[in-house]
C-alpha cells in the first residue's frame, strides 16, 4: 500500500498551503527525510520532507495550487512494495478524480442560495462543521456563502483565496455610477459580526495600473515565492495600521567591543562575531519590559506570547524568508550569535525545517547589512512589530557639550497600532537603544 503525504501545518494558524516547486517527479526514488516539495502559505515557505522512503508514484496536487491542511498531496510507493508509478491523472480507487472539483461542487451543492457576495446574512456558526475556520470567519465578515463558490482545493473544498477572489471579481464587475475611470476603487465591506472588529473597513480593490510594456522589453514570470512574498506584503499593508519611529544610537562601546573580541571569538567559536547578536539581545530585553510588543492580533483580542521567539528578515537567492530563533530570551549573546548564523547559513542553502520558520513573536531585520540608515519595514503580521538595525556610521555628536566622532546608528520600528500606541513603541525602541549604548568593555558575552 502506498503512502499517502497530506499537506502539512505550517504555523499554528495556518489552514492551508500552496505548493510552491515539486523537488521530484513521479518515479523518481525518495530517500526518507529527503526534501519532496516545497509549500508556501501566507506565513512561511518551507521544504516537506518525505515521511518515508520509495518512489513518487503519484503527485495529487499541481504547482500553483492551494490545498487545506491534512489533505492528501501525494503517494510514495514504500521500498520494497510490488507497486509502479501511476500516471498523475490515475485516481485512487473509492475516491473522487481531483482534476473535477468544479463539477463535484456543483453535484453536491445544487441547492438554491444566495448569490456570493449577497447581502443575506452569513454567520460563521451556520457554516461551522464544513468550512475551515479562516474560511468561515471570512465568509461571515463578508456576507459571502461559500456554498455558491466553486472551490479550488482538494475535492473542491473552498480555500480563502477563493473568497478574495469572488470579492475582488463582485467589486470590478459593479462598477460605480457615473465613473469611466480605470483608476483603482475603494469599497466599503461591512462585517457581519457585532464583535469590535466588525466595523467598516476600507478594503482596497487589489488592481494597481497595468505595466507599459515596449517592443524591446522583457516579460519574466513571477516565481511561485514572489507571488507569496507579494501577497503577504499587501495584505500587511492593506490590513494592519503601521506606525512608525525611529531613534538613533551611540553604538561606540559595543562596536569597541567588537573589535576586541572577534579575533579571539573567530579562533574559538569557529564563526564571526558580528553586531546581529547584540541587537538581537538588546531587542530580547525590552521586549520582556514591554511584554505588548511580544503579542499579536487576534480580530476581537490579543494574545500575549509568553515566549520570546525572533524572527529574522533573512535575504535569500529564492526571496525573502524569515527563520526563528525560538526561546531567544534564554540564550546569551555567543547563544544568539550560533543560532542567527545557523538560521541565515541554512536559509541561504535551502535546509530549513518547517519548525525553524514558525512561532515567530517579534522580527528584527539587519537592513544596514546593505548599507542603508533608515527604512520602514513591512510588519510580519499577526506579529505587532519589527526592528531595523541600520548602518552604523562615524559622524560627528554633541556630548557633554563637546562635538566628537562617535559611531551612530539609527533603529528603525514598524508597529501596529491597533495593539500598541506611541507611547509603547516609544518605550520599547528606547529601552533598545539603552541596552545596546551600555555595552562595553566590561560587557560578558556568555
């Protein structure tokens, strides 16, 4: 009997996933462990790892595709079983064919209903037992009924994605009175439920102005991980409030530090000591001070994490990805400085776990690895905020009304305002800026 492989959880709130790349092809052999495929949803990109060893003897589940957790993506002929490789198109006996989920909705949901996007009123209790939870809280906010939708997951099962999309296509085919411009439309949606969450929200038709596209230029598709980080990054934007301040920080003691210690810590440790660790640390420390910029959104309430476990914005060849160090709080600098190293050397590689991209509370992004002295970041939501570390540059300060060249450095935060204010935010980078400005020569890494 061959192994079926199910779509994996990918994060504590994710109910689906994307399949991203096929890493192996039907009939190809399959050590155990070994990368099969790689999954995208809207919180992480990961490689899944074959559960057992043998050959890929049917793949359910096309690239581009979005499929709930737990449902079947492919089976592996186990070593050793008398069994082939089937075609893709051959269904396994006593189920549905996948490649008919449209036809199969339509069997099965014949009912008269509402129209999508109808203003009858959905309540997600009503839609509880056949729907996932992210799916029923959408359609409820929405006034959408997903029985009039045809689903694009497995066996027709109606994803998310197909909700934004019957949305976005109700919003262009209604157009307003009056208005002959192509220009981008904002619509008003009001939620259905009474919970705070449900007032009226301006949501942003998702349609920006066509490119202009000449003889001699160039069209590259968009890489499955593009597309991902695309959306993510829009849908932070569009739903999360960003603030936004910046401080700037002496860094004169600890970039002393540094340079008293590489030396020895490269001959020791085996990896280079950069100022990563550090901010990293500083940021650990006053997020337990101020335990609200270690908590996410949650629609109606807030979930304080009782964890501390730091993202870090990582630059890759395949785009951005963020890789966690989990229990950041119990680690020492030499601690932060292994783990990050790991992480990014990982990352680069393609050899990160599926645990190694969730979990995350609170991201911090190394920007001025590149050189710059100050961005504004996009938040990881549901995280409420992310921290740059910018260049550190010599100019010239005034202290104790002396001008001297010191080593300045600017930290830039991102928060959503709907969990912190200000003054929170303010807190929190000010006490960042005061545990990296008490570094020292005196200051222990271990």
């Amino acid at each position: 009997m061959a192994e079926v492989v199910l779509m994996p959880q990918l994060g504590e709130s994710v109910t689906e996933g994307t399949i991203g790349q096929w890493l192996k092809k039907v009939g190809d052999a399959v050590e155990k462990y070994e990368s099969l495929l790689e999954v995208m949803t809207d919180k992480v990109n990961a490689e899944v790892p074959a559960p057992v060893g043998g050959t890929l003897s049917k793949i359910l589940v096309e690239e581009g595709q979005t499929v709930e957790v737990g449902a079947p993506i492919c089976e592996i002929a186990v070593s050793g079983e008398q069994e082939s490789a089937a075609p893709q198109t051959q269904d396994r006996p006593g189920e549905e064919p996948l490649a008919e989920p449209q036809e199969k909705a339509a069997t099965t949901e014949s009912k008269q209903m509402p129209e999508a996007g109808s203003e009858a009123s959905i309540s997600e209790e009503s839609l509880r037992g056949r729907y996932s939870p992210a799916v029923r809280r959408l359609a409820s906010e929405n006034h959408v009924n997903p029985d009039t939708i045809s689903g694009t997951g497995a066996k027709g099962r109606v994803t998310r994605r197909d909700i934004l999309k019957a949305l976005s296509e109700k919003r262009q085919s209604v157009p307003e009175p009056g208005d002959i411009s192509p220009e981008p439309k904002t619509e008003k949606i009001q939620a259905v439920s009474p919970t705070p969450r449900a007032t009226a929200i301006e949501t942003p038709v998702m349609q920006g102005a066509p490119a202009v596209v000449d003889p001699e230029d160039e069209m590259v598709p968009l890489a499955s991980v593009r597309k991902v980080i695309a959306e993510r990054m829009v849908r932070s934007k569009t739903t999360v409030p960003h603030a936004w301040l910046m401080m700037e920080v002496d860094v004169s003691g600890l970039v002393a530090l540094r340079d008293q210690l590489k030396d020895e810590f490269k001959a020791k440790e085996g990896i280079s000591l950069t100022y990563v660790p550090f901010m990293l640390r500083a940021a650990v420390q006053a997020l337990k001070a101020v335990p609200e910029m270690n908590a996410q959104w949650n629609g109606d309430s807030l979930v304080m994490k009782k964890r501390i476990n730091i993202g870090m914005a990582t630059a890759t060849e395949r785009g951005l990805i963020v890789p966690v160090i989990k229990n950041a709080d119990d680690k020492s600098i030499v601690g932060l400085a292994r783990s990050s190293q790991d992480l990014v050397k990982r990352a680069r590689t393609g050899r990160l776990t599926m645990d190694d991209l969730s979990g995350g509370t609170f991201t911090v992004d190394n920007t001025g690895a590149i050189g710059t002295v100050l961005t504004y970041p996009i938040i990881n939501a549901p995280e409420v905020g992310i921290i740059t570390m910018e260049a550190i540059v010599k100019r010239p300060v005034v202290v104790q009304d002396m001008v001297a060249i010191r080593s300045m450095m600017n930290i830039c935060i991102s928060f959503d305002h709907r969990v912190v204010d200000g003054a929170e935010a303010g807190k929190f980078v000010r006490l960042v800026k005061e545990n990296l400005e008490a570094i020292g020569p005196s200051t222990s890494i271990y």
